[in-house]
C-alpha cells in the first residue's frame, strides 16, 4: 500500500502564551474592537462621558477616558486576568446578563497582544495605575509589587493601548491601512454613541476632535446627529411597539429619504449593536410600498428586552442574539410601520401623489414654462455676488430681466425664523399648482429665507434657496459641465481600498462632471481641476468628493445636487423684486417641487385659512 504523504501529528497543550494569543482574536482582531470593548466598559460603569482617541488607524494608541465608578487597586490587580469581572457571579448570571460586558475576557485579550496602561479613581482622591503586556498575563504574580504604582486622576477610568499586534507580526500584516482602520473604529464610535443619547461622547483622530455628540434627550435626535444632514431631519420620525417583555423604539426616514443601500439601516438590542438579516427585513417590509425598488430607507430600531428573553452569549464579541420569540419582535415591528406609512402618505386627502412616492411628480403643473425659465435663473447666483451687473435675458414671452442681488443681513429674529421653520413641518400641500396663465404676483420677501407669492386665493411660501437649488440642478443635468485647470493640484490620499477602487473605477465619468482626478499609486490622488466658480475649501471638496462613493450608481447626481447647494441663493441674500418675480414663477412651475436633498420648495396657506385663523368666518 502506498503512503499518502500524510504525516501524524501528535496532540498537545498549547503553551499559556500561544493560547491566549489565539483566544485574543476571539475577542481583539483589529482596533475598532478595543473601542468596542473599552466603551462597553465604560457604559458598564456608569460613565455619562466618553471620549476616544486613536493614533495611527488605533494600531499605534487607543484610548478610552470615562468619568464612570472606577476601580479600588485591588480591582485592578485583577480586572485584566482571564476570567476576571464583576458582571457576573454564576451561570444563572450569564444567561440573563444586564450589562454590555460580561464575558471577562477583553482586557486579558488585549493585554496578550498589546502594551496596556489603565489608571483609575473611584473617588478622585486616590488613583492607581496599572501597566502591562504584551503578554502581560504570565507577569501575574509579580502585579501586586512591580505593575501597580499610584497616580493621580479624577473620578473614572483610563485605558491606554499601545503597538496592537506588535507582538504577534503576522496578524498585524492583515489590518488595513491607517484611514481605513480609523473609519472601522468610529464606525463603532457612533454605534454606542446611538445606543445611548443620554450621554456624552467624543472622538478624537490624530489630535483632532473628529466627532462630538452632546446628550440629547430621544433616538431620533441622536439618529439626526450622526447620520442626518440639517435639511433632512425633519423627515425623520420616531414610533414604537412593544409585546410582552419587549419595547421597541424605531426611527425611520419618511419616503424623502433613501438609500441605494442598507448602510443607515441599524438594529440594537439593550444598547448593543446586533447583525440580525430578519429585522432588517421587518424594517424594509413595514415601509414597502413608499420607496421604488432598488432603494431603501434608513432607520434604526432599539429593542430593549428582558434580559431572560434573549441569548447574548453566542458571539464572542455579542454581534449576534438568539431571541426566545423573534416572530412577535419582527410582527411587532412590521405592523407598527406599515401603520406609520399608511398614515403618512394619507395625511393629507388632498394631496395628489403617483404611485411612485419617492418623486412625488405633480400632474398638470406646466414643466414646459420652466424649461423657458431655466436660461434666466442660471444667471441667479451670479446676481447675488455682483451688485453692480444688470444681464438682459432672451426670454421673449416673459421679457424678463435678471437684476443683481447683493447679500445682506435681514436681521430677522430667532423666533420668527422658527415659527417658520414650524409651518414648513407639516406635510407639504401637493395640490394641483397654478397654470402658467394663471398669474402669480409676488408679495416680499420674508425673515430673508423665504419669498411670498399670490395666485388666487392661494398664498404661497417659497424657500428661495431649495427653490433656487431645484432649479440649478434640473439645468445641469441637461448641459455638460465645464471645469477650469487648478493652479496648484489638491492632494489627498483615500481611507480604504473601497474609495480607491471607486475613484479608479470612475475616473472617466467624474471628469465629466468637472472633477479631473489623477491617480498616483498607493492611495494617493490629486485633483487638477474642479467646475467652473467651484469656491469651496479644499478639505471640503475633498471631502464631498469621497462622499460620493457612498452614493452607489447615483453619485452624479449627488455631485450635481451638492454643486447647485453650493451655488444657489443662501439664507439671507437679499433678492430684489425682478430675479424674486422670475424665481417665484419657476418654482411654481417645478414638476418636482423638492429640492434634490429631498426638502418641500413651498408650502402655502389659502384663503379660507387665514380667514378661520382670525374668525372671519364665524
């Protein structure tokens, strides 16, 4: 009989060293999860402040400082051996855990495979301070007199990690690189940020504040602080459920909102982010019908549940959860949406909204006017940065003429902007507008954001920027886009292979859209030219540039739709009566009356209001 070649290997015990070594990554495979798990520490012991920082992607330092209970010196004597925690006392213990931790296992962990100094005070009076590792755990006997010195600090925690993987070569060649690791590691910042607005958290790169989330009082403002832009929160909402031992907290994008992917789509359960592919599937199901297919929405859903009725203990580092009924927690969700969305799209009975909900087209509402239009208001922004220039335009029906508009402060106050700000929250009146015959007179301008317009007995108020915005985008995307040579290129260099890959991928279409890229290896790039009157800084063009990659097939658009931001009238410019008669027009004849981030043009409050709101009609 021929050998096989196979040689036999006998069984060992692995040396204390290699085992935690390999038990480590379990637990510690890359620096966002010591922010993981230093975090879920500091939240364990009560800590209202958090604050991060990470040098070098994290390899180089993580750090952790929480203002939470602290610990005694002969708590931490202990607390980075293995095993050793105060979560949990027995086996009951671990099958109904309370707290984000529990396993005892993180800071034995990190202290295989990292350099790790933790200085605490229970009290500000008294503080000690422990250093450790790589390997630290054989250093055992010897912590009570050569690794435990006193310090100073005030009440809480710090936990120091330095050089991860230093010690082990061979895992470290497999982090990505720097801006790659740090984009993982705030990723997991702004998860436990999300899963606890009532505290504050801070994230520091480099020396820089990169991240900054005050306490708040609701998921949904928490939810708008990390994932939202200004004009889209108010699309956002918050709703709830609940079924015996569960309570439910969703916040969602109403159908203003969407995605070309699941990214902005979350599921917590008691604080901890879980990967669960059926309530992601609750969550997209309880709004089908309100966004077109191939996009989806965002939202979040915090499911808070007794601890006996789900199984933390299934994933070394709690990504996962076995519920004892996931049926009634997907019904609970599902129901509770479709609930929301039916009721959202119907609030007003008025309102005429095709099928495809996401782009609300009104019928009737006279786009070729608008076409005719579109020549005049391209001119608008330059009207508003040159007093002095008069542009006579070509539009013959209207003979219309574009005057300039200098920017000044209206001074208008806090309180006025915000009963505005109030009128507009309320769902749009997507009523039949005004035919191009009908005539429109423009009234003023108010609190210096918005311009007032009669057609009938119909009041109209206009939001000259979103107004102005829709108009600019409509307009380029049907002409090409000239861009102008950049004296001195703006160097950068990308945070992952994904915005690499993106770039070159796309290099062709970008520059079409005005942006001229040059690729010079290894993550670095140069931006050579930009479109034409571009004015932003140069960390913010980078910056939308990158964001572009979020976008997936849709990143034109979004380019285009931050192009007509930056060019259109802003908040406050000053519009005189011949460029606001002209704009009123256009806006009124929109086949899409949303601005491309999604926010409603106009509202308007009729007649019969106005007279119910001062008791004519009684």
């Amino acid at each position: 009989m021929e050998s096989t070649g196979i040689q036999r290997r006998p069984v060992h015990i692995l040396s204390t060293d290699v085992a935690r070594k390999i038990a480590a990554g379990e637990v510690v495979d890359r620096p966002a999860a010591l922010v993981r798990e230093l975090i879920d520490n500091a939240l364990d012991a009560e800590a209202q402040t958090i604050e991060v920082q990470i040098e070098g992607g994290g390899v180089r330092r993580t750090e952790v400082i929480d203002d939470g209970v602290g610990m005694t010196r002969e708590d931490l004597a202990l607390c980075w051996l293995p095993h050793a925690t105060s979560k949990v006392a027995s086996l009951e213990d671990l099958l109904s855990a309370e707290t984000l931790g529990f396993r005892g296992e993180a800071l034995a962990a990190i202290t295989a495979v990292a350099h790790v100094d933790i200085s605490t005070s229970i009290d500000g009076r008294e503080a000690w301070q422990l250093s450790v590792g790589p390997g630290g755990f054989e250093q055992a006997a010897e912590a009570q007199a050569h690794l435990i010195q006193q310090t100073r600090r005030v009440r809480g925690t710090t936990v120091r990690v330095l050089g991860l993987f230093d010690s082990v070569p061979a895992r470290k060649k497999f982090l990505k690189r720097d801006g790659a690791e740090a984009l993982l590691c705030k990723q997991i910042f702004i998860d436990k940020a999300m899963a606890f607005p009532d505290r504050t958290f801070r994230f520091l790169q480099d020396g820089n504040l990169k991240l900054f989330f005050p306490p708040i009082s609701s998921y949904r403002e928490r939810f708008i602080q990390t994932q939202c832009d200004g004009p889209e929160q108010q699309f956002v909402h918050e709703l709830y459920a609940q079924g015996e031992g569960f309570h439910i907290t969703m916040v969602v994008g109403g159908p203003e909102l969407y995605r070309s992917d699941r990214r902005e789509q979350f599921v917590f359960a008691n604080g901890r982010r879980i990967q669960d592919f059926a309530l992601l599937q609750a969550l997209e199901y309880g709004l089908e019908g309100a966004f077109p297919n191939g996009t989806h929405p965002i939202g979040a859903l915090f499911i808070t549940i007794d601890p006996a009725l789900a199984d933390f203990n299934i994933h070394p580092a709690k990504r996962e959860v076995r519920f004892k009924d996931p049926g009634a927690i997907h019904h609970a969700i599902t129901a509770s949406l479709k609930k929301f969305i039916h009721n959202l799209l119907l609030s007003d009975k008025n309102t005429q909204i095709v099928k495809d909900t996401n782009k609300m087209i009104l019928k009737n509402t006279g786009y070729e006017k608008a076409a005719q239009l579109l020549d005049v208001h391209n001119e608008l922004s330059q009207g508003t940065k040159n007093s002095s220039e008069h542009v006579q335009c070509s539009c013959e029906e209207q003979g219309l003429r574009k005057s300039s508009a200098a920017a000044i402060n209206t001074g208008t106050t806090s309180a006025g902007r915000l009963a505005m700000e109030a009128l507009l929250e309320r769902p749009p009146q997507y009523q039949k507008l005004p035919q191009v015959s009908q005539s429109v007179t423009y009234i003023g301008q108010l609190f210096g954001l918005f311009l007032l317009a009669e057609a009938g007995t119909t009041l109209y108020i206009i939001d000259q920027h979103a107004a102005h915005e829709r108009i600019l985008f409509d307009s380029l995307t049907t002409q090409p886009i000239q861009n102008q040579d950049l004296l001195i290129p703006i160097t950068f260099e990308t945070d992952s292979e994904e915005e690499d890959h993106f770039l070159t991928l796309h290099q062709e279409r970008l520059a079409e859209a005005g942006i001229v890229l040059d690729g010079q290896g290894q993550g670095s790039w140069a931006i050579t030219a930009l479109p034409a009157n571009w004015e932003k800084s140069d960390s913010e063009t980078i910056q939308d540039i990158l964001k572009l990659s979020e976008a997936g097939e849709g990143f034109i658009e979004l380019w285009i739709a931050t192009m007509a931001c930056h060019m259109a009238i802003k908040d406050g410019d000053y519009v005189d009566r011949v460029t606001a008669q002209a704009l009123v027009e256009a806006a009124l004849a929109l086949p899409i009356p949303r601005c491309p981030h999604g926010r409603p043009i106009w509202t308007t409050v009729s007649k019969d209001e106005l007279f119910h709101a001062v008791r004519r009609t009684e």
